[in-house]
C-alpha cells in the first residue's frame, strides 16, 4: 500500500525539520547536537562543544546529499573516477562547507541568537595536515571541483594521524612539533569500521603447479594489516553532488593479545598493535634511515591496496565482471607514491581472480593514468630492490615479469636500441638495483600527463623523453587549477563581494566570467573600491603578524609575498638577498627615497633539510637587524610568517600586493600559489618557470614582472661552465650582501652560522640564485616604480583577476574529463530516505 498524500507531507516537513537550511533550524539543529552528541547544555559548553555541535549540524545535511549521491553512483552504469594521492591539504571544512551549502548568512544569524561569534567558531577547527604542499592542496581543490562539476569520484589516501609539523620559530630556528589534529575529534569523518581489508607486507613467496598444470604464486606475509575507511564527504558548489574522500586507517587484525598478556609480557600483548597502527601514523617519516624507508614504502602500498581492493569490491557487487573493472572505474595516479597500484592491480587480478597474465595486463593499462609533478631527478622515486623485496615479495617478481616482458616489447620497437632500453626499464641496471616507480606508472597507464605547458613540454624533452618519443599517443597537459570557492569566496569575501557586485555570482561556478571585470579597469571608482577592500585586508593581515611575530607593519607598504615550501630551488634565498641590497641601500643614503615595503615570508622546511632551514634562519636573522634599525624608519620590513597551512595562506592572499614566483626556470612544473595569488589582485614578479608562463600569457606581459634566464639560457649557461663566484666578483651590491652575511653581520658576528649556505652560493649554486641576482633586483625596481602610480597598480590588479579564469581547478578537472577519463556529470537528485515504498 502506497503512503497517502498526507503521510507524504509529514515525512518531507520531518525531513525538512532536521535537514533544513533556515536560522531557525540550524539553531535547533546546533542545540540538538550541542545536547545529543555533546551532552552538554548552554550554561556549562566549551566553544569546542559548540563547534562540534555546529559541524554535526552541517554534517547532517552533507550527508542527505552524501547518500543520495552513493546511492545514485552504485546503481548507474556511469564510470567513477579514482583520485589516488598519498596527501589532501583540505584546509577546515567547516566554513568552506556554510559556502558551498549556501547557508554561511544563515548559520551567522543562528549563532548570533545563541550568544555565539560564528568566525570565532570556525577559528576553532583543527585543521587536517594531510599535505606538505601544493600536491596535497591540489588533490584538495579537485575533490571540490569533481563535486561542483557533479563528476562521480572518490579520493583515495591515508588518515594520518599526525599530519605535517606544526612549525615554531625559535631564535630564528624552524622547531618542529607534534600536529596531533585529532586530539579534539573530527566532526567531518564517518568511520566505516564495518569496510576493511586485509593488506599482506614481507615474509616470501610459495611457487607451485596447481592440478591445472598451472603456475602459482602463494605470499606468505610475515605481517597483516587491516585497512579500516574513514569517509568525508566532499560537497561541491550549490549542487546535490557529495562525493567521497575515503581515508584508510591501519590497525592491527588482533589488536591484544590475551594469551601473552596472561604470561606476564604486557607490552607484548599490544606489539602488534603498535607496528600495524604505526603506517597510518604519520606523513611522511623520516626516511634518511632504512626504516624510514621502509615504513614510506610500507604506507604507499597500504592505501594503495585497500582503495583498489574497495574499488573491486564495488564493481563486483553490484554485477560486474572483473574484466571490465575499467569500464566501472578509472584510477588517477597523483605523482608516483600511488604508483605501486600498477603492480598490486597486477597481483589481484593474477593472484586472487586468476585472470591470464595477458588480459590482465590489458585491463591494468586501461584503469591507470599517471599525472607527473616533478622536474626534478631526485624527486623521481626509486626503491633498492633488497629493501623493496623485504617489504613487497611477490610484487617484486611481478614487477620483473612486467619488465622483462616490457623490454621485449621495446626492443622490437627500437630495433634493440641499448640506451633506449636501459632507460625505459623499470629496474636500474648495475649492482645496485632499484625500482623506478615513475616507469612502473608510465608502463602501466594509458595516458601521462604534465601539470602546466613548460612542465609538459619539458617532460617530453628530458626525464621522460624517451617514453615521449615510443608512445606520444599517452601525451597530454593538464595545466594546474585552483578552486574559486576557497581561495575567493572564503578567503576573500569583501572582494568576492564587489566582484559579484559589477558582474554577478556566475563567475563563482565559471570563473571565465571574471573577464567581465575588464570593462571596469579604468574607472575611478572602481578601481578606489577596488583598493579600499584590498587595503582592509591588508590591515586585517597587518593585525595578524603583530600578534604572531610582534612586527609592526604599515598597510600602506608594498606587501611583498612569498609563501610556499623552503626549498632552494624556489629561491627564498634570492629574495632575502635583495632584501638586504635594498637596506644597504638606505644605509648608505639614508635620505634614499624607498617605496615602503614589508616583505612577508612564511613556509615549511623539511626537518632533514639543512640549507632550507639555515634559509628560514637568515630570513629571521635579516629581519632582526633590518627591522630594528633606526635609520630605516621603516622603509622595509621584513616578517617571517610561522605554521604557513591553508588556514594561515587564507588569511596571507587576500592582502598580496606582489606575488614572488621565483624559481629558477625549468624547475617548477607548475606552481598553484602564483594562481591564487593573482585571482586575488597580486601582481607577479617571475621568472618563466611552470604555471608563471601561461599567467603571463594571459594578464598580458604588461601586467607581469617578468626576469630572469629561460629555461634555455638556464640549460646553455649549466653546459658552458657557469661558474657563480665570477657573478659574485662582478656586482658591488651582491658581493656586499654575501660578504655581510658570512662576516656574521646579521648573527651577533658569528661568521659560521651561514657558512654552509654561502659556501652552495659561491661554489654550488646549481639554481643560479647569483645569475639572476641582478636581472632581480632591477625588475624590483620596476615593481617600486609601478606602485607609485596608484590608478595604474590598480588597473594592474584587476585585470591580474579578471583574466584568471584559466586557473579554476574546474577547468582542469574538466580537461581530465574529457580528454583522459571520458566522463561526464551525473546530477543527483535529493530524495526522501524515510519514505516507505511498497
């Protein structure tokens, strides 16, 4: 018996009641679980509690969405998109969610009748260090954009939990400490303790001869772990659309074990549960040590395996047949952590499904691609093969099967080219083998991809030329992109406000709609609006630093930016160095007119990474003595912002006014702060090194400090002999600067301090931070020059975001799209889970 019109409507108000999105309700909603889930009342209620019951508030209605979303994924035909990255940098859910739920006006209202601020709310959330960079921040902008383009996907990775380090500066010395993220709970995640999978690591294989007369490989795992899921759902923008982001947790099968406790060997009782447990434990381990290794290959092939194990389990339940997996999912490889999938993928069907080796290998290549982040050699993956064998056994001879046929088969295509051969392995020659995880990708997936037009045009000339050139068919580029909804709408809502003010919302969903802003460039008012908002973040930003470093800094100055990982070849130390030019300047003019100019840094070294950090120290140091010196009356200013996170980045964009992308040409394969910097009215000063090159290309030359040698200047110069000291020799200002900082003048004439990174300048500088030295400080003066011209810097800034919308992650996604997985959106419809049907 169907239920009555009547029955109906009392269902949809009850679900309209719990899941609606007016004040009213969401102030119930927070009371409710403030009581329910908190046990706490109004009087008594931490603002923890309150944030919880705030985020469960908001949780219920992701997951109206969140279900009908799965419910509709599992019983469509359509193909589902696998994301695997070892990181997702999210950032806090909680606001970015008000926004893409279009509730942020009413949430406001609803904590404003409780006595509560809701910014003050949203600063309590504990924000998920998954990431170190721009990998796992990118993972996280497409997980949004897959949902707001309503593309079927789930995110792959680990629950980490610990995530990167929170940083501390102490006497200019980056300290690492403890991000316990979980210490107060995660709102936002649905454990799944119910979906979990056994994972196999070291002990050895049992070959044999089944009855069939066919070969067998049995691997007796000398440990397993259980992968247990942990769903977030990823809502997109003002859609029905919530994917998946499913994060594995490892744990122990049997996590005490009563027999040897019994015996008196209590820490023993609980061993296994601490080694299982120690995989999901942390990002990134230390690996400068074999166990480090070990546990980073360990974790790579933990998540792996439990994602395409989920993913198979998924296809098989609902009807289909292993063979055509691909037509069920396609598996996105994010750099080479997850490239490990290509083998496992490979044991599963051989192994568990008893698939022909051949057609295993063809269903293998059709579900992987493989997107490339890196330039740079050492950042390629390799495993020495004893170490690889001791933890995977039996994928160590499946990756040699894989080889040895692979060679075969370039062999015959290169007529037994030796070179060609040797560099298309997936195994090194010589005594020291190893496995080169960025082959294993290549070979295994039917399409490769760059990440910005240089990037992908450099792959196809140096580290991956070779693949280029036998199969250009699995060539493309998919240049970077960044979600408009965080890094505009969030982070930036007075300008996101007078955007939409001239243009409309459309450009939210379609960013391409920001050209509409072109026509206002060279109004008066506008550009003074334009300012006056850019001024107020300034200050905001301004209030920041005075509480977090105690510098005071004037709004009114250039704010200098550069924030992103210290690495030398992004070129912090470039920067500092014209720094201190400018200072010696002052100091021998100190009637010098200067533009006033803070210079904002802030960044993560690696703990191992010793030159990063004494780079971190020598910002401190000159900031130290720059900005106590009388006779700089402020001029400069130099400020090292601490714990740079997508919470901090938020807050340091909006009030850029330069945009330092730096790095040496050719080193970079894309870079995704230069985007958001620029759709926020940061003007760039570059070199022509990843993402900057379309930028440049699309704000027009005019609008871009462009410096620096080309990637082929930079090439030419390595081959003739660069040798960095000569550039040293030849400019005053360089050698002073250098000269300071060895002589201690900027550590209390402790000369030693800097020695090792004055010595990889003088002598090393494989970055040439000295050959652009000049080129450098010359464009900087261009960049003082504009700003003195208000309505021209203004012009400048807007058309810098008008012609952004290139870099909406939504446009990369779509690229993904239809181009290497042929998917498109599947609109999901809200439907009443109570209603009973007969």
């Amino acid at each position: 018996m169907k239920s009555s019109t009547k029955d109906t409507e009392s269902i949809l108000t009850r679900e309209e009641t719990r899941t609606g999105l007016g004040p009213e309700t969401l102030k119930r909603a927070i009371l409710n679980h403030l009581f329910y889930n908190q046990g706490k009342f109004p009087e008594i209620a931490t603002r923890n509690d309150y944030y919880m019951a705030m985020s469960f508030a908001v949780r219920d209605r992701l997951l109206q969405r969140w279900v009908a979303s799965v419910k509709k994924y599992l019983n469509a035909d359509q193909k589902i998109v696998s994301y695997l990255s070892a990181e997702y940098l999210l950032g806090p859910h909680l606001a970015n969610n008000l926004i893409n739920l279009g509730i942020y006006e009413n949430m406001e209202k609803a904590s404003n009748s409780l006595g509560m601020n809701l910014d003050w709310l949203i600063a309590k959330e504990q924000e998920p260090g998954l990431g170190n960079g721009g990998l796992g921040r990118l993972a996280a902008c497409y997980m949004d954009s897959l949902a707001t383009l309503e593309i079927p996907a789930i995110g792959y990775g680990i629950r980490y939990q610990f995530g990167i380090f929170e940083q501390d500066i102490k006497d200019g010395w980056q300290i690492e400490d403890t991000d316990n993220w979980l210490r107060r709970g995660n709102p936002w995640e649905i454990a799944k303790r119910e979906l979990g999978y056994d994972v196999k690591l070291g002990g050895y294989v049992q070959h044999y001869t089944d009855i069939n007369g066919k070969f067998k490989a049995n691997w007796i795992p000398g440990m397993i772990v259980k992968g247990i899921a942990y769903d977030t759902p990823i809502l997109g923008y003002r859609v029905n659309t919530c994917n998946t982001l499913r994060l594995w947790k490892s744990e122990a099968p049997k996590s005490f074990d009563f027999q040897t406790f019994n015996q008196g060997l209590y820490s023993g009782a609980v061993s296994d549960k601490t080694v299982c447990e120690n995989i999901s434990k942390v990002l990134y381990p230390n690996d400068e040590q074999r166990e480090g290794k070990i546990l980073r290959l360990q974790q790579q092939y933990f998540f792996v395996s439990c994602s395409l194990q989920d993913m198979i389990a998924i296809h098989l339940s609902q009807g289909g047949k292993i063979e055509r997996f691909y037509d069920k999912f396609v598996v996105q490889l994010n750099d080479t952590h997850p490239a490990i999938g290509v083998a496992e993928m490979m044991r599963l069907l051989v192994d568990v499904y008893e698939v022909e080796w051949d057609l295993a290998w063809d269903i293998t290549k059709k579900s992987f691609a493989y997107t490339n982040h890196t330039l740079l050699p050492e950042a390629l993956e390799t495993w020495d093969q004893d170490l690889f064998q001791s933890v995977l056994p039996r994928h160590l001879e499946i990756i040699q099967e894989i080889n040895r046929r692979f060679l075969d088969e370039v062999t015959i295509r290169t007529y037994g080219d030796q070179d060609l051969i040797s560099s298309l392995s997936i195994i090194s020659d010589g005594p020291w083998k190893k496995i080169r995880m960025a082959n294993l990708a290549c070979a295994g997936s039917f399409a490769i991809n760059g990440v910005a037009a240089l990037h992908s045009e450099l792959l196809k000339k140096t580290v991956l030329k070779d693949w280029y050139q036998l199969w250009p068919e699995k060539f493309s580029n998919k240049t970077n992109g960044v979600t408009p909804r965080r890094w505009m709408v969030l982070s930036n809502p007075k300008l996101s406000s007078l955007i939409s003010s001239k243009i409309g919302e459309g450009w939210i969903k379609n960013l391409d709609e920001l050209t509409g802003l072109e026509q206002y460039a060279d109004d008066p008012s506008f550009q003074q609006e334009w300012m006056v908002v850019k001024h107020e973040m300034k200050k905001d930003l301004a209030k920041r630093i005075l509480q977090r470093t105690k510098i005071k800094v004037d709004p009114s100055s250039i704010f200098d930016v550069h924030v992103k990982r210290i690495h030398e070849y992004k070129r912090q130390h470039l920067n500092i160095l014209h720094v201190i030019a400018l200072y010696n300047r002052i100091k021998q003019n100190p009637d010098a007119e200067v533009v006033p100019r803070t210079f904002i840094f802030a960044g993560k070294a690696a703990p191992g990474y010793h030159l990063a950090k004494l780079m971190i120290k020598l910002i401190t140091s000159v900031a130290d003595v720059v900005n106590q010196d009388p006779i700089v009356k402020d001029r400069i200013k130099v400020v090292f912002y601490p714990n740079y996170n997508v919470t901090n980045a938020q807050r340091i964009y909006p009030a850029a006014d330069v945009s330092e992308q730096i790095s040496t040409a050719g080193k970079e394969a894309s870079g995704t702060g230069n985007m958001k910097l620029s759709m926020n009215g940061a003007l760039t000063i570059g070199t022509l090194d990843g993402a900057n090159v379309e930028i440049r290309d699309c704000v027009g030359a005019e609008n871009f400090f462009l410096f620096g040698l080309t990637e082929e200047e930079v090439q030419q110069k390595k081959s003739e002999g660069y040798n960095p000291f000569d550039y040293y020799m030849a400019n005053p200002e360089l050698k002073l600067a250098i000269d300071q900082i060895n002589s201690g003048y900027f550590s209390h004439m402790n000369g030693s301090v800097f020695k090792d990174l004055i010595n990889s300048l003088l002598y090393h500088d494989q970055y040439l931070v000295l050959a652009d030295f000049e080129s450098y400080v010359a464009e900087q003066e261009r960049v003082a020059e504009a700003y003195k011209d208000k309505q021209r810097w203004a012009k400048m800034s807007i058309l810098n975001a008008a012609r952004m919308g290139k870099f909406s992650s939504d446009r990369s996604i779509k690229d993904y799209c239809d181009d290497i997985w042929k998917v498109g959106p599947s609109p999901v419809e809200l439907v009443d889970f109570h209603q009973k049907t007969q």
